[in-house]
C-alpha cells in the first residue's frame, strides 16, 4: 500500500505522468532508480496495481497530512504574513474536478446534457478551501472536502453541504491557528451556513450580492449610508479611482423573524474622469463596520479571487492538469488521486518557505522549465536524494548550466 500511495504520489510530484515508466527503465539498465532513492518505494507496482490498491483508500485519510503540513508552516511562524487584522482567511470554492460522458462510477455526480436528454455527463467535485492573503496570489492549500452523492439515497450532495462538512471537521482545529474569518462567494451568504460559522467561534465576510438576497436589499433601501471616498492611481492606465463604500450594520440577512443580523458592505470603483463603473461587489460580515476597517476589510474580501488565481487555475492549467482523469474506479480513486495531486500542489508551496536549494533552483527558470528539467534528469540518471538532484541543478557548470537551460 505504501509503495502504491508513494508511486501515485511521484506522478504529481514531477508533474510526470510517465515517471513510474522511466524508473521502470532506469531499473532494468542500472538496477537502481528514482522512485527508490526519492520516494522510498520498494518495489514499483504496475498501473493497474495502483489503481486497484488505491481504489478503496478514503481520500480523508489522506488530509491528516495535508493539515500537518499547514501545522508545520504554522508553528514555524511562516504562515504570520497571512494572519490579518481578522485573523487567517480560510477561503472555500467549489470546483469541478474531472468528467466524463462514459467512465463513471457509484460516487459520480450525475447531470442531464440537455432538460429533456436521457444523456449524462458524469463528474467530480470538491470543496477546495485555501488561507488567502491580500497582496500575495500565492495561496496555501488547506485539506479538500469531495462532493458527493449522498449515501444510499438519489440525491445529489451540494457545495454548501460540503462546505458544511469541511468546516464541522477544520474550524474547530483552525481555530487553534488564532482568529478566524471564512471566506467564501455568495452562495455561502446563506443563513444555517453563517450561523454555523459563528457557533463554531469564527467570523465570516462573504459576497452577499442585494439581487439574491431580497428582504436585505429592501433594508438597504430604507436606511442611510455612509459614502466614502478614496482616490488612487490606477496600476495599469495611472486613472484616478474612487471607491465608494456603503455600509449598515444588523441587517437581517433572510425575510424570517428570527433572521441572522449581519454587516453589510458594498465597494463601487469608478474612473473619477469618465464615470465608468470599473469594480462593484457587496459582502455580509460578522466584523462590526465602522469607517476605519472597511479599506482593511474589503482588501481581504477582495483577496478570495486568490482561490481562483493561485489554487484551481494552477491545479487545471499549470502541471498538475487536475481535471484529467488519471484513473476513476469503483469506490474512491477518483477523488483520492485529486487529494494526492493537492498534496504535491502545497509541497511545492511548502518547499518555498522550507528548502533555500529548491527556491534558488525555482528562481532561475520558469515553472514549466523546472519540471521539464527535473523529467528529463530523473529519466536518464539516479539521483540518491532530493538535495543531490537540487545540487546537481545548482551546480556551478557553465556547460552543464547551458545544457540544462537549453533544456528549457
Ligand atoms: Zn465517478
């Protein structure tokens, strides 16, 4: 089981879906290869061994790691740059992982291609919350929530439920991080969701947009704002911005009697010279409003497009191609393959703060090259550690130098 989780886990890792092949090779010719020296793996099992022997492992047991890792970055202070004046921003979004219009298995997530189609695409979703910070689109991933379909039942699990989950089981353990303010998009800003954030002894700032939240738009209506104004140079045509707050504080977020009271805010950026509306969105809070935090706070409201930016494009679009179906299963494969692949995403992200060798290596090409440098070197020669194969690209040959920057 160990040497099938390790292999798995090298394919990520290097970014390399033919690793496990070319270490395959490198055994037959030099009876020494990568996949022992790096990853500790005895014996390399095949494809479909993997896939057998990983079907059955529940991707949550898999998150004790990934939560231990963020532990680590944590007690090593690393992580005090993301600490905020509301505390660590632990942002969460839902997102596809692979689909399919013919593999499937019993935990697929089912929809019609059309409203009167028999045909189904079949797919995997997940709840990937990340630590954000505003300023920095580098993220830290925190462990993935799956969603799923319910047990034993035809209905389909949803983002919210999953939501749910993730924060049952990580906020209380979060909260030993210090102050807490989850994050999320509008879909969040929804009132047993909310209330659960606060039982739990965190704050929310979620996007809480008037049009899908009705009675509070009508408070909104009938009470007097507070406008204020900032100018700042824009970054790209050097305008002048001005952003425009409004705020009200205990706004009942649902028209029931008992409804949650929240703090409402909204930012409008206009071009001061044309009047053309640039940004607007509008969020519900548990942090009291007052005119001196809002720049603060819709900073880090602003920051959740980290999510976006720094974790699920990386995952899709740089390397670890999240959505391609590395192997679906029977029972869990899927979902647990994804868990491994966020694991290699946040040691790549950990190895930033942890290891001087592997930064100076990133530093000196792009991420692309990197990898395709590592491929290539651990397809031809055995490397008896990680420090060895970081050395060996750091190593002060111009010609080796040249032949590793050609590479690229
Ligand atoms: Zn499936």
């Amino acid at each position: 089981m160990e040497d099938c989780t390790a292999s798995a886990f090298s394919v990520f890792y290097f970014q390399h879906s033919s690793f496990l092949d070319a270490q395959r090779k490198l055994q037959n010719k030099t009876h020494r290869n990568n996949a022992q020296t790096l990853f500790g793996i005895e014996q390399i099992p095949s494809d479909p061994h993997i896939r057998k022997c990983l079907d059955p492992v529940d991707p949550s047991l898999l998150a004790p790691l990934i939560f231990g890792i963020g532990e680590s970055l944590f007690q090593q202070g690393h992580l005090s740059p993301y600490d905020t004046r509301f505390g660590f921003l632990p942002t969460l979004d839902g997102t596809q992982t692979v689909s399919s219009d013919k593999i499937s298995c019993p935990s697929c997530l089912k929809r019609k291609k059309a409203k009167d189609s028999e045909e189904v695409t079949y797919s995997h979703a997940a709840v990937t919350p990340v630590l954000v910070r505003p300023g920095e689109s580098s993220v830290i991933p925190l462990p993935p929530e799956f969603i799923g379909r319910d047990d034993g039942t035809s209905k389909q699990d949803c983002e919210i439920c999953a939501g749910t989950r993730w924060i049952e089981s990580y906020l209380p353990r979060y909260r030993e991080f210090g102050r807490i303010t989850v994050m999320g998009d509008d879909l969040y800003s929804h009132e047993p969701f909310c209330r659960k954030v606060l039982e739990l002894g965190c704050d929310f700032l979620f996007v809480c947009k008037e049009s899908s939240h009705k009675t509070l738009s009508e408070y909104l209506k009938g009470c007097t704002t507070v406008v204020l104004k900032r100018h700042e140079k824009g970054v790209r045509k050097k305008k002048r911005l001005l952003h425009t707050y409004r705020f009200m504080n205990g706004t009942p977020l649902s028209g029931q009697e008992d409804a949650l009271r929240v703090n409402w805010f909204s930012l409008e950026i206009t071009d001061e010279d044309s009047g053309e509306r640039i940004f607007y969105n509008s969020w519900a809070t548990s942090h009291t409003i007052t005119p001196e935090i809002l720049e603060d706070l819709s900073a880090c409201a602003r920051s959740r497009w980290h999510i976006e930016n720094g974790n699920n494009n990386p995952l899709k679009t740089k390397g670890y191609h999240l959505s391609h179906n590395f192997g679906h299963g029977e029972v869990f494969l899927s979902n647990t393959l994804t868990t491994l692949n966020i694991l290699a995403f946040l040691l790549h992200r950990a190895q930033e703060f942890w290891d001087a060798g592997y930064c100076t290596a990133r530093s000196l090409m792009p991420r692309i090259a990197f990898f395709d440098i590592l491929r290539v070197l651990t397809s031809f020669a055995v490397f008896p550690s990680f420090d060895r194969l970081i050395e060996f690209l750091l190593e002060d040959d111009p010609d080796l130098r040249r032949l590793i920057l050609d590479t690229s």
